[in-house]
C-alpha cells in the first residue's frame, strides 16, 4: 500500500510537514475542514490555515525539539470562514540518520471538547488571582483576565510564551512548575511576579490530563500576598522591638516564632528553636507548661517568676507576661509571652538588703564622724577668724607705729642735714619700706588663701597710669646708676576697663624685683597689644632687666611662697620670696598667664597677658602734685585722729601741701566740727575712743546728710574692714604708714570732682567759659524749628523742673522712696529734650533704680547734687534761650 494510501485511509484531518512549516502532504478530511485542496496547500505555510497562527507555530516548534504534543486546543478556519475547534496531536518524523526532519499531525474534532472548554474557560476567569495553564513543555498555553492585569500584556502576547519570563527569578519558577509536574501540585510556593511592582505572590497548581489519565500540563495560581508580607514584617518588626525576650507559641506548645532576644538568652538560634517544645527551656519545665496553660484558662498572666537557662548552663531569672492571641475569627490560635530579665534588680534587691545592713552599722561610725568632722570645722573656722583677726592687729599695731617712723622721716628728709643725717634717714626709711612690703605681701597672700581677693573694673588711662607709677622708681634706678627703657604700644585704646590698683600692684613688684637684682645695665618695660575685637583687647606686658638672672631649676618654684633663687639672695639683696607669688595669685584669676625666661648673669624677662574691656567713659581722675590748680590750693582738710604722733604727722604733711587743716580726737568732736564750719574734705581715722570712724561717717551721712569727701584712715587694709568703709559711705582710703604723693592725689582728686559738679553754680567770668550743658537741636527738630512751640517747651521746663528738684532732694531727705521714684521718673524724659548729656540721664536712671530696690546706696546724695546741678544750669541756659526767642519774636513784629 502507497505512503498516500495510508493518508487517505485516516479519517480526521492529517497533514505533513516539513523542518520550514511548509505542508508535504494532506488528506480529503482535512481539505473538507480548510475548503483547500492537496494541490493547493502544497508547499504553502501551515500554520495560516488556524486563528491563531503564532500559538500553532510555537507547538510546532515544540514537537521539534521534544518529540510529541498531544490534544492541543486549535481552530482551523475554513476558506469561507468558518471555524472548527480541533484537538491535534502531533509527532516528529525523522530521516534515516535519526534526524527530525518534519512533523505528522492528526487532529479531531472537538464538539465536546469547545464545550468542556468554555466550561473551563469560565472557572479560569472565575479566580481573581492571575492564573496560568502550563504545558508540559513549559509554555503558557492560556492565562485569565487577572493575569493580563498582573502581567499588563494581552492573551495573544502572553500565550506561547514561556511560563518563567514573568516573574524575578526565572529559575525559581521553572523549579516550581517541574515540582507540580513531580509530584501533580504545589502549594504555598514563593515567588516575585514582575508586574511594575514586583508583587509577591504565593503559587499554588496541580496538573491537568485527559480523559484517558494522561498529564497534559499544570495549572498555576497565584495568590498576591505582598499585604500579608507587609503586614508580617510590621508584625515582626514589633516583635524586635521588644528589648526582652519573646516568644510565640501554638496550642501544642511549640515555638512558632520569636525576637532575637530571646537567641541571645537562650544561645540557639532561631531556626533550631521553631517548632521545639518552648517549656524545656526553663529550669522548671513543669511550672512553665503550668503558667502556659493558666495563660489559656485565664486570658493572660502578669509578672510569673520563672528561670532560664542559657544552653551553656547560665540561668536568667525572668518575670513571665503572656496573653493569648486569635485570629480575625476570634478563634484562639496560640500565647503570645515576653519574658522581662530580672537577674539585675533581684542582685540589686540582695545587695540593698546587704546595703541596708551595712549602713545601720555605718550610720552609727558615720555620726560620729560627722560629730569630729563638726568639730574640726568650729576648729578650722575659729583657726581661720583667728588668723585674719591676728593678722588685722598685726596690721593695725605695725602700722600705726610705722606710720609716724615713716611719716616724719620723709619730713626730716625734706629739710636740710648733713650727709650722716641723709644716710641715717634712709637707712630707716628702707627698713621701714620693707616691713610695709613684709606686711602687704603677709595680707595679700592672706587674702588670696581665703579667696576673697577681688578685682575692680574702672575706667582708667593705662598710659599714664604706668608712666605716673614708673616716676617712683626714678630715684633708686639713679642711684644704680640704671637705664629705664619703657616700649609702649599706641595702638594701645586710651582708656580701658579693669583693675589699675592690681596692674600696678603686680608691675610694681617685677618691676621693683628687676630694679633690685640688676647692678648695671638696663630695665625695660613693654607693653604691647597681642588681640583686638569690638569688645576686648589682650595686653602683654614684659618687665625685662639685664641682673643676675635665675638658675634653670628654679625657674620651675620661683612663683611659689618664699621662693628666691637661691639661698644667699635674701641675704645679698633682701626680700621674702613673697611677691612672686602674689604677683601669679594677681593674674592668674584675672584669666591671664605670667611667665618667665631667664639666664644666669645675663638677666629675666618676666611677661603676664591680661585682657581688658573697652569703654567710651572717661577715665578717673589721676593727679599729681605738679598738677594742683591755683584755685584750690585753699582746700580745708579736717583730720580725725586720736594719736598725737600721727596728728603731728598729717598737719606738718598737710601744711606742706599748702592746705588749711583742724584736728578732732575723735569722731565725737568730728561731727561737732563739721556742724560748725564747712570742710572740703575729712581725712577719717577708723579706730578710736568714745566714736570711732565708722560711727561718725554714718552719723554724718544718715543724719546730717552729708556728701562731703571722707577718707578713711586705716592701719588695717583687710577685706572686712574696705567693705565696712564702703558700706557706711567712706569715699575712699588709704594705708598707714601714709604715702604723701596718694594722698595728695586722693585729696585732690576728690575735691576737684566736687567742685566740677558744684561748678555750674558760680557767677561770674568763671560762668562764660564753661561750655553750655544743653543742646537745643533736638528740640528745633521735634518742634520743626517753630518758634512758638520751642517757647512753650521751654516755659514748661522751666515751670515743671525746679519744683520736682525740690521734691526729689526732700523725698531722698526723708527716705520717701516712692515720691523720690516718681520725681526722676518725671525728671528723666526732659535730659533727651533739652539736649542734657546722657551720663545725667544715667545718673537719675541710677537714682531711680535705688529708690525702687534702696540697694547700693552709695554715691546717692552725690548723683542727685550733680542732677540739681546740672539742672539747674539747664534752667539758667534755657531761661536766656527763652529770652533770645522772644526778643527776636519782637523784632519780627
């Protein structure tokens, strides 16, 4: 029988055909299925004769590689259009050398298959998770509508293509859909679907076959679950958030998940505890298992002491919380337990009770040390009162005495003596110096140890301070026959803030060291500034002399107490070995450095920084006695003293001064003087018999309301008896043994700032030469220069201002502190007005603030003269302006 005789004889449709898809050879069923004939369909592509010749083409390409498809879904279209469903089955036919050359295909009608398959075609589309159907080969061979949303592609694109293309790991899907070919389904299999966001999805398939048993492919679904994985993170991340262990449990008891504390403190990992009976991890399994079930019985459990062990044998004591936890059913699905390690506060709680123990018997030592400690205070605070006590008499006694020595060997020295005489008065003289230095150096370092040295910020011109206090040395660096070099920085502000008393204090001492130890040659003093900004500037100074020098290794103490260089310098040129040390206590709490270079027989340089605050305020006046204006050389000066020696003493200085002067023995006789007959200034001993100082100042300030100038003095400069100076109102003091040149310069001082404020009231020519106290170009501009509006302000000043001076000096008279505030407070706004100074306007700001807090009352009845004053001058100025206005109002007219 022909090959074609076998073709004919089959009665579904069968064609051949070859590697190309090109048809050899076809049968009369399958030409009654196209309408074409076998002549024509020779040669001509297979695959047009279908709908879908893609899908057609693809299983042919199968059949290729594979062998053998069998009952694929096709439609053949008819030349007159119409369709048939067919089921093919196809096979390879192969050359004589075993090679594939072609494919024979046979297909069948399929009535009952069109309509199982639009049966299944309604439960593929049916499931609203992305289905596939899979061949055997791997390819898709239908998909639902879910899928063409997931996939964002069309049927006809997805169909034919391999099933793995579609999701991030491609080798991971093949191995799940050979897996359900394995073992006929798959379930809960993970995998990532690339649909623009990556959606994970869990997979679950089984195969398919047909009637006679045979697999025909796998149908996949997949289930997205990227909001359950979401939402198991969350779940999870709550579970690590949780610091103590925890843990959760089904109904059998066994470990379904758990935070990495609870690895820590068990020691297994988390793989090796799922699923492991979570009771055998507690020293008490039975008490656990107990507490577990209660949870179930109860809802929950608080605070259940339980241990832990860790697998290398470390127990953990923890307290067991644990709750139940259901599903959205509300059916109970397992415990959830966190267990909170206690180890630490049950050691704490030990070692408290321990604790407790140990201080009952610790309180009872305790006490009684506390009862010597007690003691030793009352000792060491009566010790230290005891100290600056002694050391106020020992000022107070050497002083006193000191005081005449010196005073009247300068005296002596002025006159005329022969050269012995000369010799003999210095030599006292120097001794007398040096026991003062002894006594200052004793206080200051005194102060320094009890901390209650302090440090002024005044205005100050430091040039000429230093240069005022380098004149002193002039004498003794001629009598070395020396050379005083000073470099001064003129970049240097003319005037700043700071403590001058302590800069001179501590230039005084180098200054004076270098001048001691230096037998020829030079001493330099330099004063250069290092920083400068809007605020501050930084000063070094350096005090640099070409003496004996200091050995390397004593460089390192030589600011210590009683330190020199070496053994013999006391000997050779005097001194404690004290000023050094008080010179690094003066700098050093002032925020500055000191230090020094020296070499031996070459010389020291010693250099201290210091910072000093800028200021636009004038400097404090600084006098010297070449200085003293004519017109005050009459200057009346009552000294209150109660030694006769020391009374000599200040009327032989005071009469060379050229000053008129009266004695009181006491304060008593003082404040009778003072009622009696007026006096510039009151020099004012603080210790003495009936009234002393203090009492007579206070007597004069509070009750005859006094604002002459009082210097104190004093034979005891400690902190405590300065404040009690300054709080009773003393203007200032000085030390005995007294210093001629300060004390001309605080007198003068003092009675010159008296007579510039009581200035504006002389007459006379004095009157025309002081420069007029307003200004009216603020006036003229608030008033547009109109005449009659500037009249009516200045009648108001002059109508309004005299009678608030009246009330603000009564009401500070009285201590009527409220009418005191309300009359500066009106006084205030008119200094701006009339173009007073603005240091006025501080000075009643100042009075108002005391008579709002009467705190700092110092320099009050001074600072309401100076407004009366000025005042006063503004009203006598204003009256003239007044006048000029009107005059020239007239000619107008």
């Amino acid at each position: 029988m022909s090959i074609r005789s076998l073709i004919e004889a089959c009665l579904d449709p069968l064609v051949a055909i070859n590697s190309d898809g090109k048809i050899l050879e076809m049968n009369q069923a399958l030409t009654d299925i196209t309408g074409i004939t076998s002549e024509q369909s020779n040669g001509t592509d297979f695959f047009n004769y279908f709908t879908e010749p893609q899908k057609v083409r693809e299983v042919y390409n199968d059949v290729l590689v594979n062998g053998l498809v069998t009952d694929i879904p096709l439609t053949l279209r008819h030349n007159t259009g119409k369709l048939t469903d067919m089921l093919f089955n196809v096979s390879q036919y192969k050359n004589d050398k075993g090679k594939a050359v072609g494919v024979v295909i046979v297909a069948r009608d399929a009535p009952a298959h069109r309509q199982n398959s639009q049966y299944a075609r309604s439960i593929i589309e049916a499931s609203l998770d992305p289905l596939f159907a899979i061949s055997l080969f791997g390819k898709i061979i239908d998909v639902n509508e879910a899928t063409l949303k997931a996939t964002e592609q069309t049927r006809k694109e997805i169909v034919g293509t391999s099933f793995i293309k579609y999701f991030t790991e491609p080798e991971k899907a093949r191995k799940a859909y050979k897996e359900a070919f394995a073992k006929g389904f798959i379930k809960d299999y993970p995998l990532v679907i690339i649909d623009g966001g990556d959606t994970t999805v869990l997979c679950n398939g089984s195969v398919y076959k047909d009637d006679s048993g045979n697999v025909l492919g796998v149908v996949i679904v997949c289930r997205d679950v990227t909001a359950q994985k979401m939402l198991s993170k969350y779940s999870l991340s709550l579970i690590e958030a949780s610091l103590d262990p925890l843990v959760t449990i089904s109904i059998a008891g066994k470990i379904t998940d758990m935070n990495e504390a609870l690895t820590k403190i068990t020691g297994i990992t988390r793989e090796k505890l799922t699923g492991t009976d979570f009771f055998e991890y507690f020293t008490e399994p039975q008490k656990a298992r107990e507490v577990y079930l209660e949870v179930f019985a109860k809802g929950s459990v608080a605070d259940y002491p339980l241990t832990l062990r860790h697998k290398n044998g470390k127990l953990t004591d923890v307290l067991f919380n644990g709750s139940v936890y259901k599903d959205d059913g509300g059916k109970v699905m397992g415990v959830v337990i966190v267990a909170r390690d206690v180890t630490d506060q049950k050691r704490i709680a030990t070692e408290l009770n321990e604790a407790i123990i140990f201080a009952e018997l610790a309180t009872g030592i305790a006490e009684d040390a506390q009862r010597k400690a007690e003691s030793a205070t009352e000792i060491a605070t009566d010790a230290v009162k005891a100290k600056q006590q002694f050391l106020s008499n020992m000022s107070h006694e050497i002083r006193t005495p000191m005081n005449a020595i010196i005073g009247f060997t300068k005296v002596l020295m002025k006159t005329d003596l022969t050269i012995k005489q000369k010799e003999y008065l210095s030599a006292i003289k120097v001794s007398g110096d040096a026991l003062i230095v002894l006594i200052n150096d004793i206080l200051d370092l005194a102060k320094v140890e009890a901390g209650k040295m302090t440090f002024e910020q005044t205005p100050f011109k430091m040039e000429l301070s230093i240069s005022a206090m380098l004149h002193l040395f002039e004498t003794k660096i001629q009598e070395k026959n020396l050379r005083l070099i000073i470099d001064y920085d003129e970049t240097i502000p003319k005037v700043l803030v700071g403590d001058s008393v302590r800069l001179h204090q501590v230039i005084l001492n180098l200054v004076s060291n270098a001048v001691k130890f230096t037998s020829n040659g030079t001493v330099t003093v330099s004063v250069h500034m290092v920083t400068e900004d809007e605020e501050m500037v930084t000063i070094e100074f350096a005090i640099t002399d070409t003496g004996i020098g200091i050995p390397e290794d004593k460089i390192g103490t030589i600011f210590d107490n009683f330190q020199q260089a070496s053994s013999g310098t006391s000997r050779l040129y005097g001194g404690t070995g004290l000023g050094l040390s008080i010179v690094k206590q003066l700098v050093e709490p002032q925020g500055g450095k000191i230090s020094v270079k020296s070499i031996i027989n070459e010389g020291s340089t010693f250099s201290f920084t210091l910072d000093f605050k800028k200021t636009k305020d004038e400097a404090a006046l600084d006098l010297e006695m070449d200085e003293l204006d004519k017109d005050i050389k009459n200057i009346k000066v009552l000294v209150v003293e109660d030694i006769a020696l020391n009374q000599l003493l200040m009327k032989t200085v005071l009469d060379d001064y050229g000053f008129e002067r009266d004695i009181a023995d006491n304060g008593k006789i003082a404040i009778e003087k003072v009622q009696t007959k007026t006096y510039d200034v009151i020099l004012m001993d603080l210790q003495m018999p009936e009234m002393n100082g203090f009492e007579a100042t206070e007597y004069i300030r509070n009750t005859l309301h006094s604002n002459i100038p009082i210097i104190a003095l004093t034979a005891d400069v400690t902190t405590a008896d300065l404040e009690k100076c300054k709080a009773v109102g003393m203007n200032d003091y000085i030390a005995k043994p007294i210093d001629e040149r300060l004390l001309y310069s605080k007198i003068v001082g003092l009675v010159k700032k008296r007579l510039t404020i009581s200035g504006s009231q002389d007459s006379g020519d004095s009157q025309d030469k002081k420069p007029r106290c307003i200004d009216l170009n603020y006036l003229s501009h608030r008033t547009k220069s109109n005449p009659d509006l500037m009249m009516e302000m200045i009648s108001l000043y002059l109508e309004q201002t005299p009678p608030l001076i009246s009330t603000m000096k009564q009401s500070l008279e009285d201590k009527d502190w409220k009418s005191l505030y309300s009359a500066v407070h009106k006084i205030i706004p008119s200094f701006s007005r009339m173009g007073i100074h603005v240091d006025f306007e501080n000075m009643a700001r100042h009075v108002q603030e005391y008579a709002s807090t009467q705190a700092e009352a110092e320099g009050i009845p001074d600072l309401v003269l100076q407004i009366e004053n000025v005042c006063l001058q503004a009203c006598k100025e204003l009256e003239e302006e007044l006048n000029t206005i009107k005059n020239a109002r007239a000619k107008i007219v």
